[in-house]
C-alpha cells in the first residue's frame, strides 16, 4: 500500500521525495489433518467423531480440522475380542488424538 502497490514480497521505491509504504500480512490456515484407520478391522468396527470403519478390508480415513480432538471407540464382532490398538494409538480402551498431524490407527481384534 501507500507508495507501493502489488502482491510480492519486495517493494523498491525511487526515493525523489517522501513516500510512504505500508504491509498487509494474511494468516495461512493450518492444514486439514487425515486419521487413516488402516487395515479396516476385519472382526470389528472403529468409530468415533464422523468416521466408521465397518468390518472389510481396505483403508478408511476422514479428514479434520486441524486441532480437533477425536476420540475412537472399537467394537467387536460377536464371539470376537478387542485386543488393542496400534499406530498412533496404544492400550485397549478408547483412543483420544488431537488432530495437529496426521495420524494413522490399527485395531486388533481376535477370537
């Protein structure tokens, strides 16, 4: 702005006078995050804060904004157990995660 005018980051002024300059910066949003729940539970579903990832193969993910806290819950089949979590998460209860990176969760279940 003022004497300068243009979107780059440099502004060069032949100084034949007073000028004056001035700046506007825009803050760049964070990212959107990927939790990729990767295999899909074969005996059992995860689900938790929009996503659900049913009993199959394949890869399941949901995108987030970025900060936001998820929390997944497991589930067996019947006659199946849940025996814990792996990648970003671990144990066997529920899995909290705070959305500021992507993160990639496996679930294991057995007879």
């Amino acid at each position: 702005g003022g004497s300068c005018s243009g979107t780059g980051p440099t502004c060069n002024l032949t100084m034949t006078g007073p000028r004056t300059a001035s700046h506007n910066f825009t803050l760049i949003p964070p990212p959107d995050r990927t939790l990729t729940i990767s295999p899909v539970p074969v005996n059992g579903t995860i689900t938790g804060n929009g996503i659900n990832c049913g009993t199959g193969g394949g890869v399941c993910s949901l995108t987030y904004t970025n900060g936001t806290t998820v929390t997944l819950m497991a589930s067996p089949d019947p006659s199946f157990l849940f025996l814990g979590w792996g990648g970003d998460c671990s144990g066997i209860g529920s899995c909290i995660l705070t959305m500021n990176v992507d993160h990639t969760v496996t679930a294991t279940f057995g007879p």
